[in-house]
C-alpha cells in the first residue's frame, strides 16, 4: 500500500476516528485462576455491562503465543507474490487476503485465515431443500499452508489448539453466570466451524481516515483475541456510545461475547461493536480465534433463557447458511447491507 490513498479507503466522517484517545476505564480484568464463585460472577457482570473483558492466568503457555507472533510477523514480512501464492477465493475462503471490506468500506489490514477443524464442513453453495436444515448439502474449506517461513503451518496449529481449551473453559465460565450446567454449551461444537485469523495493520499514512477494521459486531460465538503492544482496539461503550482505546497488557487475552451468544441468552448478554484503529508509524499485529459451532447449528435463544414474560426475541437461523453467506461477501462490494443478526429478530 503506497502514500497514495485509495478512495476505497476513507471512512465517512461520521465513523472517521478521533485522534484523541479515550483510554478504557472499567473493561473488566478478570483472574482466571481466582476463586470460582468469584471468577463466574465477574465474568456475568462484564458480559452484562460491556460484552468485553480481559483474562489473565488462563493457562495459554506464553512461549506458544510467542512463536505464532514471530511466525506472522515473518509472513507479512514476505513478498506479494509470495504471500498471494496462498491467496484464499470464494471457493477456498481459508488463506491470505489483502483486500477486505467492513461495512463496504476497505479495511487498511492484510489477513491469513486459517480453521481449527480441516477441512472445515459448511453449507454447499445451493442447497437441495433450503426447509431441510438437518439436510444442507456441504462442502469443504480447507486450509492454505505457505512454504515460508518454515514452522509457520506448526506454530499456528499449537496455539489454535491451546486457544480452544481456553475458548472452552470460559464456555463454561458464560454457561454457570447464566445458571445453566457447565457442559450447556458444549454440544454445539462438535463439528465446530472455529476460525483463527492473522491480522497485519501496516502503517497508515491516514488514520484520521482510514480504520483497520470498520466498525462491527462479530457474528461468532466468543472471541479471544491477542494484541500486540501497539494498540488500537476501540469498544463503543454502551453507557453513551463513546469509543473507548482498550489498552495493550502482556500476555493477558482480550474476550468479546458475539452475536450468537446475544441470541443464545434473549440479549441478556449483547456483542459489543468495535473497531481497530490504524497507527502512522507502527505496524500492529493482533490474532483473533473465532470460536464457531458447527454449520448445521440452528441458533435459536435457549429455552432456559426464555418463558412466557421473556420470550424468544429471534428466529432460528442456519449458522451455516448465515457464515457462507458473509464469508462470500469478503469478497466484492454489495448493493446491499450484509447478513445481520437483526434481520431474525422478532419486532416487539
């Protein structure tokens, strides 16, 4: 990406960000290896009030987050042609992209995406009987492994591993805040649709105009995210919408309730909408793990969470069906807004 800013990249001036920083002040900290009662009622509290929190002692080995960090940076280090050699497509979503659109406005980032599970099941392009939901025709997705550098392929597969035993413990640390059994959710995952993505924000000579990410809400389950020491996450804060710079700590992990979680739990827990800001003189890395259930899931909110005084506030929808239909959006700009929870709500 050169000096010359390509209009593709300036956000409108209503979603431009500030270039004051409004630092984090109450984004919960959350010690997982504290008292239980403890841990599970910080944890209900956080994804009550923000949809975000940050963990520490959560068991991830510091020295696996360590390889897989060098391991990126050494591939964005590497040339085009050489990174595009992995370039993923609408057939092959899983690999190396470096024209994404959020809100259909290009993100200043560079992503290699990669699935837990691979090949990755998911919906055919056409299914026989759209009714038939137990019935989706699949396809694979499978995963895209550069040459370069060496190692790459093992340090992302030993943290994807060590990531998902976190993403399943603080399952069941959402599951007991909620009052239900530990293993509630556990069958969901069975045949998960789990993603891990390598973000690189190179410099931009504009980040009063350009984001790294646009403005959004994930439609997964959980997010774990690891950042570097750059910064540029920023959570709207629901209390008064402001945008609030989450700020870097060591080791610990950035977790965010998504959009499947809001539906499971009837909005008792809302997906925080959140951004990456984009730095002049810094490159920044950050690796979100995507934790997804399997493509036959019907997401539909829990029967638990929901009687006759909270009824359900969604339809039930396809996960796979609805992750297809996104994924392909990567891909060209539309007409038309994308896929969004919302569109399953039940109107009051």
């Amino acid at each position: 990406m050169g000096t010359e800013v390509d209009p593709a990249f300036i956000q409108a001036p209503e979603h431009r960000p500030k270039l004051t920083i409004v630092e984090a002040q109450g984004i919960p900290f959350i010690d997982l290896s504290g008292p239980i009662e403890d841990v599970v009622r910080e944890i209900g509290g956080a994804c009550e009030e923000w949809g975000f929190f940050q963990v520490i002692n959560h068991g991830v080995p510091p020295e696996i987050r360590r390889r897989i960090e060098l391991a990126t940076r050494e591939f964005f280090a590497l040339p085009s042609e050489e990174k595009r050699r992995v370039k993923r497509n609408e057939v092959n979503v899983w690999g190396y992209y470096d024209a994404e659109h959020t809100k259909n406005v290009r993100d200043w980032k560079e992503v290699f995406d990669f699935a837990l599970e691979d090949p990755t099941l998911v919906p055919a392009p056409a299914p026989s009987d759209p009714d038939d939901h137990k019935q989706v025709r699949s396809t694979t997705w499978t995963n895209q492994w550069p040459d370069n550098p060496p190692g790459f392929r093992e340090s992302c597969e030993e943290y994807a591993q060590e990531v998902k035993k976190l993403s399943f413990k603080l399952m069941e640390l959402i599951a007991l805040s909620l009052g239900l059994p530990a293993n509630r959710f556990s069958g969901f995952f069975k045949d998960q649709t789990t993603a891990i993505r390598l973000n690189y924000y190179p410099p931009c000579p504009v980040p009063d105009l350009a984001l790294g990410v646009g403005r959004h809400k994930d439609n997964n389950v959980l997010t774990v995210l690891a950042q570097d020491d750059v910064g540029g996450l920023q959570v709207k804060r629901k209390t008064d919408g402001e945008w609030i710079s989450v700020k870097p700590t060591p080791d610990a992990f950035i977790i965010n309730v998504g959009d499947i979680i809001q539906v499971w739990t009837n909005e008792r827990y809302e997906s925080a909408e959140h951004r990456v800001m984009v730095n002049s003189e810094k490159e920044r890395l950050s690796i979100p793990f995507f934790l997804n259930p399997a493509h036959y899931t019907m997401v539909e909110p829990l029967e638990e969470l929901t009687d006759d005084q909270n009824p359900a506030r969604y339809r039930a929808y396809n996960w796979g069906k609805f992750y297809a239909t996104r994924k392909g959006s990567n891909f060209r700009k539309l007409d038309v807004e994308n896929i969004q929870i919302y569109h399953f709500r039940v109107s009051k």
